[in-house]
C-alpha cells in the first residue's frame, strides 16, 4: 500500500491540472468565479478561526510579555544613556590605568597515566 500512495497523489495532480486546463478553455469565467468563490470561502473561514482562537490565555500571557520586554528595553535606554553622559569621562581615564598581565613562569608537566592499559576483568 506504501508504494501506490506516491501514484495516487500523482494520478490526482494530473486530474486536476487537465480539469484546470479544460476549464480554462471552455469556460474561462466559469474558472475566474470557482477560484473567486475559493479565495472568498477560504478567507472567511481564516478570519472566523483568527477571531476564535485570539483570546486565548496564552496569546495573552505573550502580550504581556512583550510588553514587559519593550518597557525593560525603553528602561534599559534611559540608564545607559545616564550611564554614558557621567561614566564616559571616568571609563576613558580607567581604561588608560589597565596594565597588561604578565605571563607567568610555571613550567607545566604532563604526568603519565595508565590509560591505555586493559583491566583485568577476572580480579571483579
């Protein structure tokens, strides 16, 4: 059955493009107003489930989240700009003083483990 899915689908795309094209050749404003027809109903039935499903809690849970995140970022603005005006003059004169760090001398060793030795699995 796995394999005659594939066929029946393109069997059904098949059908309907020759039912488009035979339909565009007779009967082009026949077409025109099936298709309106579609795009009307379609649109309708989108709205309708946009406006049942828009109050849920979750969607309103995300509204306030956004809001809180807008008021942090306004609140975040307003504090690094005070930040800036006081703190540029101390940062520019602060990050003269920064000295390099000086590596230091400790020479490291690698100590030799028993990695790669099997255990003995009887000893258990």
């Amino acid at each position: 059955m796995n394999h005659s899915r594939p066929y029946i689908v393109y069997c059904l795309i098949a059908l309907a493009i020759i039912g488009l094209a035979t339909q565009l050749t007779y009967n082009p404003g026949g077409l025109f107003r099936s298709m309106l027809m579609i795009t009307v109903v379609t649109g309708i039935v989108y709205f309708i489930y946009k406006r049942l499903t828009k109050d849920k809690p979750v969607n309103k849970e995300q509204r306030a989240f956004a809001k809180a995140a807008r008021q942090s970022k306004k609140r975040q603005k307003l504090k690094s700009k005070q930040r800036d005006n006081v703190a540029s003059f101390s940062l520019a004169k602060s990050s003269q003083k920064i000295k390099p760090r000086k590596k230091s001398d400790v020479q490291l060793t690698v100590i030799e483990g028993k990695k790669n030795k099997k255990k003995n699995r009887a000893l258990f």
